[in-house]
C-alpha cells in the first residue's frame, strides 16, 4: 500500500506523521523509530521490523561454523596486539 501525504516541516526540521499513516505503520506517541535516508527518500521504520528485515544477511561472513567463526575472532584480536 502506497500512501503520499504533504506536511510541513517545522523551524525545528519537524513534522507530523499523519493519523492514517501512524495507524497503518502501528505506531503512537512516545514509539522509537528508525529514521533511514536512502537515494534521496527518508523511510520510517520499526526498529524491530528492520531487525527482523536484516537479520541473517551477513551469515556466513566469517566462517561457516562457530569453530570458524571463534578462529576468526582469535586471529583478529591477535592482529591488534
């Protein structure tokens, strides 16, 4: 679903999220957002619906096992001494 609404933005660079949208996106007063800028559009999201969206991607990353992984991290902390 698609909404576009005009608002305007404050001295203070506020703005009202309207009703339509707060109640589409779940959210009331005193809720935590996640501000995102991404190719010239600010996007609003749950920070836990951007978990949930996020999570797994870097699996894999570094190592394919824990072992792998714990190897990684000892090798690391080795490089900083």
């Amino acid at each position: 679903m698609i909404m576009s609404r005009s608002v305007k933005l404050s001295q203070k660079g506020q703005f009202v999220i309207p009703k339509e949208m707060r109640e589409a996106l779940g959210v009331k007063a005193g809720d935590e957002l996640l501000v995102t800028f991404d190719e010239g559009k600010v996007v609003l999201t749950h920070p836990q619906h951007y978990a949930r969206a996020t999570r797994g991607m870097l699996k894999g990353t570094w190592g394919r096992s824990r072992g792998e992984v714990e190897r990684y991290i000892k090798r690391e902390r080795r490089s900083w001494e």
